[in-house]
C-alpha cells in the first residue's frame, strides 16, 4: 500500500506515568520503559506500528522537556521539527492543539491521528486497515473520528462511547462519553451493545481540527496563529511562542475541551485487539494468565498458593509468593509496592502523594 504524504500520526508522550508507580518513575515513565521485556519501549512500539503505516517523517511525537533527551535516544531518527518537548506538564488539549499547529503550517492539507504511547494492539493489520478507513473518512468530512472497540468485560477502567445514528459503513455519530463508570454501569454498558471502548485514537483533518480548537478552547490558544508566525511560519519562533505562552495554557484533556464539545464527533467500530496498560488493573485483565491467574511480567517467580496476582520485578530477582491473593507486587529502583490489586489506581496515587510529602522526590 501507497504511505500516504498527507497522513501523520502525533504520539502523546509527555505523561508521568504514575498509575504504574514503582515501576514508571518520575525521570523515566512507563511509555520509556521496556516494560515487558519485549527489547522495545511502548514509545518505540507505538512508532513502529505507525512507520509501517505512515512515511516516518509524517510521524511527531509530544512529550515534556524533562523526557527530551530520552525521546531522543529511543527514537533517533526524529528529525527536531518532529519533536515538540513542553516546558511544564499539562494536559492533552494544548499538547495536540501545539501539534496541530505545526502540522498545519507543513501541510495544509494534512490528516492527523493523536494516539497514546502507553497501548498494545493485536492483530496489526486489521489497526492498519482501521486507520486507513478512518484517514479516508476525514480527508473530505468536517468530522473528528475516534476509534472504538468492543468490550470484551464490563472494564471500569477504561473509557466507553456511545453509538448513536448511523453515519456510513462501521460509523456512528457519538451519543454520549463516558468516563470510567463503575462495574455495574459498564456492565449494562456492555450487555447494551450500545458503548465501544474509548481507545483514546482520534482522527481529522488537520484544518477542521484546528478551527475546533479556535472555536472551543480559551483564547490563549485561539491567539496562536495570530501572535505566532502571523505571516510566515517559522519553527524557531514558533517554539519560542509555545515556551513562553504555554504555562498559561488551561489544564484541559482533549477528550473534555474538544471531543464531548463538539457536535461533529464519530465514532469508528473496529475489530483490533487493543488494551490500555496505563494501569496496575488494566495490565491484570489484558494480560495472559498463568497458573492461579497470576500475570507474572518478564520476572522469576515461584508461586505456592497465590492466586489473582500481578507480579514485576527486575532482572535478578526471585519472587516467592506463598499465600497471597489479589495483590501487586512490583519493584523497581528504591520501591517495592506490595498492594491489594482492587481499587490500586486510586490507592496508588494517594500512597504516591503521601510519599512525596514525607519523603520527597527520591521514591518517587
């Protein structure tokens, strides 16, 4: 198949990784992690999966300045235009509408795909065929598409859409969001066959994005084009805009600031394999189950009589679990996490903040 020119992908890479805290630490989080011990990190799987889909040089990647250099070491063949590192943390919204930006001003014509680096997908072709389908829908429709994928458990982890009328071939205008309901909901959810999981993939052409961008968010980011570069783009000047601008830019998600705002969203049902591993919980359901349902990741264990557990240790260590149930047992560095597996999220980052305030950055 033909790559494409006007088709680009943007991998949001600037997250800090604290759901899976020991083991996504603050200098190095999960996305720059062999975490599987798959001899590449879930950033340079997302890039791969995408370079055989998309011309390299069409594929950018959105992280925090603190995670440049690491980026840059993991993925040497990014040139610095497809690199666009934020002076501070914040959310989504202004990491793609920066992204956008750039995008539009290379190529006024161009499609865009916003994934997160922190994904597996099974089944690459039917994800590439997926993309290409979506890519042709939004290349000649005033539309942004998300990616959608059936349930396969009343998951309260993850995100769910929910189908509306029926647009073309396998897409739905989206009736509603849903934002990690409990198990209950997501089990009526589920059995409704109404709601796809939300994959947190979107697709559009670049130049509706970006009027959705002006026309929804703050003023802050409607100025953009007109502050920076207003008459000839210039990738200098228009870092220098971002990194003084971009501390007053809201905290917003792009899923809140423009996805459930705008009234011309889609949704896409696809067939791929897929699991967000952005979590201790998440990576127990998607993962394979050994014996007692354990899921040991790339770490020596022996096990007497343990059962549901999620088990990560480093390289030349031995974990011996004789009795326990329902836990995570994770190390990494200075931390061992032992924890009962339910509700690990929010337990996690509330031990993350105690930590934190008792005992500084060091654990963290």
């Amino acid at each position: 198949m033909k790559k494409s020119q006007n088709n680009y992908c943007v991998i949001l890479a600037g997250g800090k990784g604290r759901r899976l805290w020991p083991c996504s630490r603050e200098e190095r989080p999960k996305q720059f992690v062999d975490f599987f011990g798959t001899g590449r990190t879930q950033l340079q799987q997302t890039y791969d999966r995408f370079a055989k889909i998309l011309p390299p040089e069409n594929i950018y990647v959105n992280t925090n300045e603190l995670y440049a250099d690491i980026v840059r070491e993991q993925l040497p063949e990014l040139s610095a235009i497809q690199l666009l590192a934020e002076p501070i943390h914040r959310n989504t919204a202004p990491s793609v509408a920066w992204c956008t930006h750039r995008i539009v001003n290379i190529n006024p014509d161009a499609n865009i795909i916003v994934v997160p680096s922190d994904q597996t997908v099974v089944g690459e072709q039917k994800f590439a065929d997926a993309v290409e389908r979506g890519f042709q829908f939004v290349s000649n429709r005033q539309h942004m598409l998300t990616m959608g994928v059936k349930p396969t458990r009343p998951e309260p982890g993850y995100g769910y859409i929910q189908m509306g009328e029926h647009v073309t071939d396998g897409v739905y205008h989206v009736k509603s969001f849903t934002e990690k309901p409990e198990r209950d909901f997501a089990r009526m959810f589920m059995e409704s066959g109404e709601f796809y999981w939300n994959t947190g993939m979107f697709l559009a052409n670049a130049r509706h994005l970006l009027d959705s961008f002006r026309a929804l968010l703050p003023p802050v980011l409607r100025n953009f084009d007109k502050d920076c570069c207003p008459n000839v783009y210039n990738f200098e000047e228009e870092n220098r805009y971002i990194h003084e601008n971009f501390p007053s830019y809201p905290n917003l998600s792009i899923d809140y600031g423009i996805l459930e705002k705008s009234p011309d969203v889609c949704v896409m049902c696809c067939d791929f394999g897929w699991a967000d591993l952005g979590t201790w919980h998440s990576i127990y359901e998607a993962r394979q189950k050994g014996d007692g349902d354990n899921v040991v990741v790339d770490t020596d264990v022996v096990l007497d009589n343990a059962r549901d557990n999620v088990i990560k240790l480093p390289k030349g260590r031995l974990a011996v679990l004789s009795g326990l149930e329902g836990f995570i047992v994770a190390e990494e560095g200075n931390v061992l996490l032992i924890c009962k597996k339910e509700d690990s999220s929010s337990n996690i980052r509330r031990l993350i903040n105690e930590i934190q305030l008792k005992k500084g950055n060091e654990f963290i």
